[in-house]
C-alpha cells in the first residue's frame, strides 16, 4: 500500500508542476510584468459577465 501511495504522490506532483525553458520563463515573465491591452471583445465578455454574475 506505501508503494502505491507513493507512486501516486509521484504522479500528481509531476502533473501539478510546469517546467518552463529559460525562454518560457523570460515570455511568461513579461506577459505578467507587461500586460497587453485587452481587445474590444474581452471588454465585452466582462461586461457581460457583470451582467449576468450576482455580486
């Protein structure tokens, strides 16, 4: 029963771990530091999320 918890332990934390390349990292990075514009069409999804979505 240890043996198969541990490989299950093993499983799940290699599905729950992302490994980025040192490029990978660098575009991730950016694109949280430097957030593009959002589009008209995301504007609108929003908006309409507010719409329908109860606070």
């Amino acid at each position: 029963m240890t043996a198969l918890t541990d490989a299950a332990r093993r499983t799940i934390a290699e599905h729950e771990t992302l490994a980025l390349s040192g490029r990978d990292r660098v575009v991730f990075f950016d694109a949280l530091v430097n957030l593009p514009a959002s589009s008209e069409r995301l504007q609108r999804a929003f908006a309409e999320h507010n719409r329908r979505v109860v606070p």
